[in-house]
C-alpha cells in the first residue's frame, strides 16, 4: 500500500480506522462505500498518531476510548496529531453518547461525533460530508456541543486572548491583517509550516473556521 499525503487515493476519500476491536473495523470497512477507502488502521493510542502521520488521510475515524498511551484515548490521538489538523479531519465514531465524551474530543479538535449505531450508508455520508470540512454530530448529540460552546460569544476578549500563547497570538494579528502564511514566517522568521500548525492552533482554540472568520473576530475586537 503506497503512503497516501494529499487524503485521496485513485479519486477516492482515504480513511483511517482507530478503535481497539478488529471485528468492527471490518465491519466498518465493509459498510463504507466506494467512494471511500481505508489507507490504515489502528488498536491503540500509540498505534493511531503513527499511522495518522505515516498516511495522512483525509479524515481518520476515531473511536473515544482507547487502550495505550496515558490513558486520554481518543482524546490523547488528537493531541498527538494537532500538527497535521490543516490536513486531516477526524470524526468520532464510539458506543458511547455521554456529554463529557462528546465535549471532551470536540474541545479537542474532532471535526464531529457520531454514535457506532449509525448506518453504512450514514457513515460514508459523515465521512464524505466531514472530508468537505463540515461539522457532522448524530442528532441529539449535537445539543451537547450547543450547550458547551454556545456561551463562547459572552467571553470577554482578553480571556480569549488568554487561551492563545504569545507566538500564535503574533501569527493570529499578522493573518488577520492580511499576511500571507510565506510573509507571515519571513516577518517572524520561523517555517511556513510552522505557521501552518500555529494557525491551526488558534483557529482551534477560538472556535473559528477559517482565515476570513479569523480577520472578523479580530476586526470586532478591535485588536489588530
């Protein structure tokens, strides 16, 4: 199998299987459609952020309790992958539809959460949908995420600032200002990479999409 690093492969959505039962794996595998090919799986923490980076799929499903690592599970692999969160989606896929699971890997960079009672057919929706960069939750989990970031709009600027470190919030005021990511490292000599990976940090933190929706929460803030 050749290593896969644009997330498709021969016109087809590359997928990654992170969950610790080989029985579901293939049976998820089976349910995926033909649009959709699996480039690599994992059973573990360690397993699952080596082979994420090894192959570089366009979105990795991810179960929320996993064995290995520190025991932080789905949680822990997408700490472990924040550098490659430009790239790669990851859409939660477990048994579980607690609140504090729900939260837990959406704060940490999942792209959605679904329930492992969804469909064949629902899956590969989720997944095509999550690969074109929407947010995709199983009906009433979706409530979870409202009532955890719904009051974000209330936080004051200043604590807001507080969640970025003294680098990003650099790189989040030259972007906002129309920087490109090139003029952007030259300015602060540092990698276009790095900028990259910074970007997506604080993109990440402060709830935003995009480098547009970035600029307008800097322009109402007025801290340009």
């Amino acid at each position: 199998m050749t290593e896969v690093t644009d997330g498709t492969t021969a016109g087809k959505v590359a997928v990654v299987v992170v969950d610790d039962h080989g029985i579901f794996r293939s049976g998820l595998k089976a349910d995926l459609d033909g649009r959709i090919e699996v480039v690599g799986e994992a059973a573990t923490v360690e397993e699952a952020i080596a082979v994420v980076h090894a192959r570089r799929p366009a979105v990795v499903l991810l179960d929320v309790h996993l064995p290995g690592g520190r025991g932080g599970g789905g949680a822990e692999v997408l700490a472990g992958c924040v550098d490659v969160f430009d790239r790669v989606q990851f859409l939660a896929l477990s048994v579980s539809d607690s609140a504090e699971d729900v939260v837990t890997v959406i704060r940490a960079g999942a792209r959605g959460y679904v329930t492992k009672s969804i469909s064949g057919p629902e899956i590969s929706d989720a997944v095509l949908r999550v690969a074109g960069g929407d947010a995709v939750f199983s009906p009433r989990l979706a409530g979870f995420v409202l009532d955890a970031f719904g009051t974000q709009a209330a936080i004051s600027a200043d604590e807001e600032l507080d969640l970025l470190s003294a680098r990003e919030l650099e790189v989040m005021r030259l972007i906002a200002r129309g920087y490109s990511y090139k003029e952007v490292a030259k300015e602060l000599f540092i990698s276009v990479k790095t900028v990259e990976t910074h970007v997506s940090s604080v993109l990440r933190k402060l709830q935003l999409s995009n480098r547009h929706e970035l600029t307008r929460w800097a322009v109402d803030r007025r801290i340009l």
